[in-house]
C-alpha cells in the first residue's frame, strides 16, 4: 500500500457520507474493507425530550486531538487510510454529529481501528455537549462507560496489536 | 510569568470567563498549583475547581496533567469531562 492518509475536520455543516467515503478509498485498490461509524443527534436523552443539541469545542486544540487520536490508530493498526469529521454548533434531533471512517486490507484492523478512533475521541478530544429540553438547558455529563470503553485499549500494547493476525475478509 | 487560560463549557459559565491574561507567582510551577492558586479567589473558582471534583486541564493544547509544568506564555484550560462524539 502506497502513503497512509489521515483526514481530520472539525466543522459545522453537515457531511455525505458516500461521498466522503468514495473519496477516502479512491484509487487505494490495496483497500479490501471499510468501516464506518456515524453518531446521530438522538430526541430523548437521560429520560428528558431533546429538541436541540448545542456542541461546544476548543477551536485548534479539537483538531490536534483527532490527528493524534488518528496517528495513534495507525500506529495500532494496518491502515490505508482514517477520516474524522466532527460537527459542532446547534444540531438537531437526527442530525449527523459524528464521522469516522477507517479503510485498510483487511476487515479487522478497519473494525478495531474504528472502534478505538470513537473511544478516544469521547474521552479526549474537547467537545461539550449542551442538551436543550423542555425543563431548560444542561450540560450532558460525561459517562464512566465511556472511560471504560476507552481504558480497555491500554491492556494490549501496540507492538502486540501490530503482529496479531487478522482474518482476510 | 505570564499566561492566557481559557475555560470551557459549563466551567465557563459557572464562571462568567471565557478567557483571561494572568500574571502567576513564580511559585506556581505546575498546573495542580495554578488550580489551587485560582481557587484562592473564592465564590464560584473555589467551588468549581474544588479538590475531587472532575476538572480536565490543557496546556498549549495538550491534554495536562496536574504535575504539568507551566511555561510563559502558555495558553492552558480548563473544561469538564469531555463528552462528544
């Protein structure tokens, strides 16, 4: 496979994601899976009704964030290429917020990287979201589930990650 | 020594600051220190930047932690948990 590529956008506007996706994988033939993730503005959070979701972030600390969130993966995993976009500003119910996209030969490093790309971002990259409901706005607090998901990475090395075998797919 | 710490999200409104210029005692070495420095000023700092509670800090953009060293003209922050995606 030719020069790895590692994509990062922090926007507001929405993204297409076959067009992102097309344009992630062109050319690259060495590609053989894509794995996707796409999170979306859900309408009820913690037992209250959402009709607006506000996400706050700290304009060039975010993208340094995602690269090296990124740079991390790709130090993981066989890659050819990751794309993080990332949303911000009022959304609404349904809405798109969140793009990772992982391209790579084979099914499992796409799927592993994927997942990690998303537990570390929810844990390290500086976005705040603000729920408004019918009682009023609130900050959402931040989940231990989500510390958990992100911890579980730590207990294999990256060198052993590196050498495990992935199935063809 | 001389630095700009910005806030962020729910610790910005708590306090009514999104960002400040601060001149910091040479005493102040490290980030733990410059939290407990600024919750010196009492009402809304002492309460949010209280011992325990969960306060993520940066500096010049890196995640930091409390033993994180200051450096002039650095920009750090501070923000609660993260919680995008």
């Amino acid at each position: 496979m030719g020069q790895a590529t590692s994509l990062v956008r922090v926007q507001h506007e929405d993204f297409d994601l076959t067009r992102e996706v097309q344009a992630l994988r062109q050319g690259d033939a060495g590609v053989g899976a894509v794995a996707v993730f796409v999170g979306t503005v859900r309408d009820v959070n913690e037992g209250s009704g959402v009709s607006t979701l506000t996400l706050e972030h700290y304009p060039g600390m975010t993208e340094s964030a995602l690269e090296d969130i990124a740079a991390q993966a790709h130090q993981r995993w066989r890659l050819n290429g990751t794309l993080i976009i990332h949303r911000y500003g009022e959304l609404q119910p349904c809405d798109q917020i969140v793009l990772v996209a992982v391209t790579s030969a084979h099914r499992g490093d796409a799927f592993e990287a994927c997942e990690f790309i998303m537990d570390f971002l929810k844990t390290r990259a500086p976005f705040w979201k603000k729920e408004q409901t019918p009682a009023g706005t609130r900050w959402v607090d931040a989940r231990r589930a989500d510390d958990e998901a992100a911890a579980r990475w730590d207990e294999s090395s990256p060198n052993t990650d590196r050498v495990r075998s992935s199935p063809a797919g | 020594m001389k630095i700009t710490i910005l806030y962020f999200a729910s610790l910005r409104e708590t306090l009514g600051l999104e960002r400040e210029s601060v001149e910091v005692p040479a005493e102040i070495a490290t980030m733990g220190a410059l939290r407990n420095w600024l919750r010196l000023r009492g009402g809304a700092w002492a309460e949010s930047l209280v011992e325990g509670r969960a306060v993520r800090m940066a500096v010049n953009r890196q995640l930091a932690g409390p033993e994180s060293l200051l450096v002039d003209d650095a920009e750090v922050a501070f923000f609660p948990p993260v919680t995008g995606g």
